[in-house]
C-alpha cells in the first residue's frame, strides 16, 4: 500500500478521517479522565457496553449500527452509574466497583454473544468485530456520527469551560461557589461514555479505554496548562489513529485495536522519556548535574578549612592531604582550576582570591538561602 | 450427567475456589484492579511461553506467564513512583500495551499458535476434559484439573501458613512492618500467588473473566461480613456455586460456560448489594428513613418539653411551627404516641411521664456528651422504632 492511496482511495480515506476524527475526542475526553483520576472509569465503561451491544441486536434483529451504538450507550451509562453507586452507598471501594463492573457486565455481553452466535440466524456474524475493533467496516455515515459527537462536545467544553476547569482541580471550591457539580460531573462522564462507545467499532470493547488514556498521559508531560492539555492530547489521539489505522490496513488479519494502542503507548514512552519538563532523561541530567555541582562545592568548602589556617591563603598545599575526602575526582580539580578558585602544580594546589571569596560566602549564600 | 461434564465443573470449581483465595486480599487491599492489569498483561507471557513449549498447561508456560505478571507490577509501580503520572493511569497505560502485543503476536502466528483471540477471551473450559495427563499410558484425568489443583493446594498452604501475617499487614501495614514483617515480600508474595493463579484460570475462563472470578465473590462476601475468616469461606462458596450454576445455565443455553458463570456472580453479586442486611442498599435507604423519623421524633419531644403553655402544644399550631408536611407530623405524632411519650387531650399534646423521662435523659447525654448518638436511650425508651 503506498502512501498515495490515503488521499485518493475513497475507502481508504473514510477510514482514515474517522480514525483521525476519533482519536481526537478521544484524548479530548480522555485528558478530562487522566487529571480526574478517573483513568480506568473508561476501561470499565468500555467493557460495560458489550451488553448492551447484543442485547440490542437480540431486540432489533439486525445489524444496524445505529442501534448498536445506542445499546452500547445505555449500557455503559448503567455500568457507569451503578459503579458510582457502589463507590457512595457501600463499602466497597472505588477498584473493586470498577472491577466488578467490568467484568460481570463483560461476562454476561459474552454469554450473549456467544448464545447469539449459535442462533440459526445468519445475520449475527461479525458482531465480535466490536470486542477488538475492525477499521474497515467504518462507513462514510459513521463517520459523519462521530463528527458531529466531536462537533457538541467540542461546543459542550468550550461553554463549561471555566467549570470544568474549576471542577478538576477544586471540587469543593466549585460547589462553594454555586456550581451544580452534580450536573457537571453527570455531563463530562456521559461524554466520556459517549466517546467510548462511538470508538467500539474501531478500537474494540476491550482496549478502547487506552485510547483514552494514552494520548492524555501523553499530552499531560509537556505542559501543565489544560487547553494545551486538551489540544495536545487530540492531536496525539489523532495522530494513533491514523497511524495505527495504516500500519494495520498494511498487513492481513491485523485487527485495529491493538496497532492503534500500540501507537498511542509509543507516543506515551517517548513523552516519558523526552518531555523536557517532566521527562525522565532530563530529571536524570538535571539530577546528575546537581550532584556534580554538589561535589564540587564540597571540595570547595574542604579546601577553605584547610587554607583559613595559613596565613597565606595561597599558600601551596599537596593533593595527597585530600585523599581522606571522599568527593575529590581529577576532574573535580581540573574543572575547579578552569574556574580559576585553585591553581594546580604538578602534584600541588593552591587557592587563589577569587577561590577563597567563593567558599566563603557559599556560607553566606546557603544561609541567605535558609532565611 | 457425564463423566466429561462432571470434570468440567469440578475443574470450573477448582479455579473459581484458586481465584477466590487471592481475591479476598486484592479486594480488602484496594488492589482490584491489579487483577484486571495482571491478567490481560500475561497474555504475551502465555503466547511466548507457547511458542517455546507447544503446550498450554506445560509448567514452563505457566511459570513464564506469572513472571509476566510479576513484571507487569513492578512496571506499574515504577511508572508510579516517577510521578509522572497518576496510580491508576499507569495500570490503564501498562497492560493494554501488553495486551495488544499478545494479540499481534497471535494473529502474526495463528497459523503456528493453537490458541485464538476467543479462546483469550473466553478460555475453553468445554475443551478441558479432552486434554488428557497420561503417565504410562494411564489416563489420570484431564490436565487443567491437575494444573489448577496443584495451584489451588499451593495457594492454600500459603494461606494456612501465612494467614496471621497476611491478615495483618492487610489491616494495619504499619503495625505488621514496626512487628517485622516484612509488607514487601508479603506484597510480591501475593502478586505471585495471584499470578500463577490468573494463568492457571486463564487457560479455563479467559483473560477478563478471571478478573470477576477474582473480584466477584470476594466484593459479594464483603458486603455480608466483617470476619476475615468468614469472608473468604463465603467467597469461596460463592465462586464454588457460580461455577456449577453457570455451568448448568449454559448447558441449558448452550453458550459460553465462563460467560455463564460470571451472569451468575453477576445476579449474585445484585441480589447481595440490594438486600445485604447491613451494607445493602434498601437497608442502607431504610435505616436513613427511621433515623431522620427519629431525629423529628426527638426534636418535636423537646418542643414539648419546652414549652408549658397550651397553645403552643395545639396540633395544628405545631405542624406550623416545626413546618412539617401534613404526612410527616402525623407519622412523628403516631410514632410518639404508639411509644407512650405523650397523650393528647382535646387537641393539646403533652408529655407522659415516660416522655418527660426521656427528653430529660436524652437532653442530658446530648449536652454532656455533645453527640447525638442515643441509640441506647432509644432501645430502652422506645417499644415501636421508626
């Protein structure tokens, strides 16, 4: 497959916009999940819905998407409500809801799918399409679905904005204030399902809440500011989609879902890893850096009590009365002379002025510090 | 019944007793979801295990799988501790990822692999009893039987032997770490046990299902008990009935056994979360009824208390006064009077003696004690509650 056949393939091109289209609400939504805390609620939805899909075609008898997504939809509300449920009115706890949840309503979607597919009906095939996703089945009317879905929850967050904002970093503040966060809270979640459920027929029931989660994980190491969360996070999800769509288009029986995660989980490691912020290589090189400079201050200071006994501050000492020091290197000296505090002669050093005015208001500095 | 059905619920027994066992802890430890995490996470341990041993119930595989397990943990709890991050994200990160490359790997090598995504998802507990142990030439049962045996016996010698140190570091980690024990190995201990556990069940109800085999009868026992000891023989009970009902129910409507068997935990599970005598929902709705009929009950005695002159003490004066609705005054005054705290005479209420007995008492505890938990008071006073 060439790289040409996106833009000219009509097929090809549906696919690829609803992959693009969907990842967006995806991390959107998602980013939303992640900073409340709420990242494996979309797991849990996502496998909830399996249900409603075959309760939905055991009703209607037919293969509609429509209905399906609208069965998917209920179910995974029930699922979601009922997890809030458990989590307020017994003792169970915010994990074990979700686990349960996940896997009774999963369960039972199973017994159905599996009741449905021995069915003397021949319309029934292609419903586990939805358990790992399959790109391909997307049709130009789905797409226009989940453009229109991206178009209200694009208006819907732009017009809570401001609570929404208010809502995830102080709940108890927004309701202070007046805020009916009970409605907010109802209206980020019912999108959050709505995004899950419309991603089914791509991602798949059981890896959907990935593409959720990943893209806004992403997002979440390059800034700590939430539009650029947001719009970071849909560009990332758009981005897997598309990616994982034409990796898996490339190869035969190679279901959407897990390339797509695949994607999403690369974009997550190298923002794990690069991000300059937050990123691991650069909090070990800031780290690494500070230790130097550490030992370097330390040999300092050793070097000042030494010298603070003579007269002559210049006066030349051997570098074997250093050994007993632990923090000493050759380099630690060399770059100690480059900054012009010592002088070394063969095996000799000296401080200079500048050298013995630094380690003595380090002091000054380190308590300046504390004050 | 035959033979090939009863080893099919004997061994859909076995592994939901193994799943239970662990569960108990997972639950009482708020790690639920590290079972979910942990269970689809093994499936490339399982799919690289096969590729090396050709046999899904080989030990080699088995063991293999837990390490990946085990990893998988300590993956998390490394992304957890750079903080990048928060907990539960990076469970919902790590085993997708895992999952996804275990299903490329199965779809790149169906050919070569004797497993498919729905025997990942569904496991193929029918299949079981077909899959023989044979030791020189002597048919000793069907192998899973024996895998998941040995597991469950591994599993509760563990238990037996560790069972106070376990309980404790459950509990109060604190006390269990200053009294020497210490929580790390009890931790990874338990991510072992249960990931050997999930790969042995894996292969019976798949990768999802285990987690309800896991989650469900433990959750269900918690909602009816507060003994450790009796929480995890209920669970263990429940996981034992779901497998032999579930069974029955696909039998009858020839459908996945594992997908059966979770309906039926799930129904369970329902049914315990609405009627639980202490912790389920209606009597959780009762009893917050009958404490706010109390609470009015309490606040209308001392009304009465307080006040001698008659016309404040007129029936229809006092539903203006305390502005109840016409159905809740008469409940309190039914209430009260049922319980003989007070009498009316031409429509002017007043107090018994019995009455003025326990306002005194109960104004004197609320004052002394600044706590209106007078519950006591209310058993020896009242013959009719709420």
């Amino acid at each position: 497959m060439e790289l040409i056949d996106f833009f000219t393939d009509y097929t090809l091109r549906t696919i690829t916009l609803g992959t693009a289209i969907l990842g967006a609400i995806c991390g959107m939504l998602g980013s939303f999940a992640v900073l409340r805390k709420q990242s494996l609620l979309g797991d849990a939805i996502s496998h909830a819905a399996l249900p409603g899909i075959a309760i939905s075609f055991l009703i209607t008898g037919v293969k509609d998407a429509n209905y399906i997504l609208l069965g998917a939809l209920i179910s995974g509300l029930v699922g979601t409500f009922w997890i809030k449920g458990i989590v307020k009115r017994t003792r169970l706890k915010s994990d074990t809801a979700l686990g349960l949840i996940l896997s009774l309503f999963f369960g039972f979607g199973m017994l159905l799918l599996t009741f449905i597919q021995k069915m003397p009906n021949a319309n029934q095939a292609g419903l586990d399409k939805y358990l790992f996703g399959q790109a391909a089945t997307l049709m130009e009317e789905d797409v226009w679905v989940m453009a229109i879905v991206t178009g209200v929850s694009l208006i819907v967050l732009l017009l809570f904005w401001k609570e929404l904002k208010l809502l995830l970093f102080d709940a108890d503040y927004t309701k202070t204030l007046g805020f009916n966060t009970r409605f907010l809270d109802i209206l980020i979640t019912t999108f959050i399902v709505l995004a899950i459920v419309l991603g089914l027929q791509t991602v798949g029931v059981v890896l959907m809440s990935a593409m959720l989660l990943a893209p806004a994980a992403a997002a979440r190491q390059w800034t700590n500011s939430l539009g650029v969360m947001v719009v970071l996070a849909a560009i990332f999800g758009a981005f897997s989609g598309v990616l994982g769509t034409a990796i898996s288009a490339s190869q035969n029986n190679l279901s959407t879902g897990p390339v797509i995660v695949l994607v999403a989980a690369s974009f997550v490691i190298v923002s794990f890893i690069f991000s300059p912020g937050r990123g691991l290589l650069f909090r070990e090189i800031r780290f690494r850096r500070s230790r130097r400079e550490l030992h370097l201050k330390k040999t300092l200071t050793f070097m000042y009590h030494i010298v603070k006994t003579h007269k002559n501050i210049s006066h030349p000492h051997a570098i074997g009365i250093l050994n007993n020091f632990q923090g000493f290197t050759k380099k630690t000296l060399t770059k100690l002379e480059k900054q012009q505090f010592i002088k070394i002669e063969e095996d000799q050093w000296a401080m200079t002025a500048k050298g013995y005015e630094e380690a003595a208001s380090m002091y000054n500095q380190i308590g300046n510090d504390n004050d | 019944m035959t033979n090939a059905q009863l080893e099919i619920q004997l061994i859909a027994s076995l592994v939901a007793l193994a799943c239970a066992l662990p569960g108990t802890f997972l639950v009482l430890r708020k790690m639920a979801m590290i079972s979910d995490a942990i269970s689809h996470a093994i499936l490339p341990g399982i799919v690289l295990g096969f590729f090396i041993t050709h046999d899904l119930n080989s030990p080699v595989l088995i063991l293999l799988a837990a390490l990946t397990g085990v990893i998988t943990v300590v993956f998390v709890e490394f992304i957890q501790k750079t903080g990048l991050v928060k907990e539960d994200t990076a469970i919902g990160l790590v085993f997708p990822a895992l999952f996804s490359i275990g299903v490329i790997l199965i779809a790149k090598n169906a050919n070569d692999v004797h497993l498919d995504i729905d025997a990942v998802l569904l496991g193929e507990l029918a299949f079981a009893p077909f899959d023989r142990l044979l030791i020189d030439g002597m048919d000793m049962g069907p192998k899973s039987l024996w895998v998941i045996g040995s597991i469950l016996s591994i599993s509760l010698v563990l238990l037996f032997l560790f069972f106070k140190e376990l309980k404790l570091s459950t509990f109060d980690k604190g006390l269990a770490t200053t009294l020497g024990f210490s929580p790390i190995i009890l931790h990874y201990g338990l991510m072992t046990v249960s990931s050997v556990t999930i790969v042995g069940a894996f292969d019976a109800v798949g990768a999802v299902l285990v987690v309800a085999l896991i989650i469900a009868p433990a959750a269900t026992a918690y909602m009816l008990t507060d003994d450790l000891k009796k929480m995890l023989i209920l669970s263990s009970l429940f996981g034992v009935f779901s497998a032999i009902a579930g069974y029955w129910m696909a039998n009858i409507m020839d459908a996945s056994i594992a997908g059966s068997m979770t309906t039926v935990l799930g129904v369970l599970f329902l049914f315990v979360y609405l009627f639980a005598p202490k912790q389920g929902v209606l009597s959780g709705f009762f009893r917050e009824r009958r404490q706010r009929l109390e609470v009015s009950l309490l606040v209308f005695l001392l009304h009465l208390q307080n006040h001698k002159e008659e016309e404040e003490r007129h029936v229809n004066h006092l539903r203006e006064h305390i502005n109840w609705q016409k159905v809740r005054a008469k409940k309190v005054l039914e209430l009260a009077d049922k319980n003989n705290l007070v009498f009316i005479s031409e429509n002017i209420v007043s107090l018994t003696d019995k009455g003025l007995e326990f306002t005194d008492e109960a104004l004197k505890y609320i004052t002394t004690n600044k706590a209106t938990d007078i519950e006591d008071l209310k058993n020896r006073f009242f013959l009719f509650r709420g």
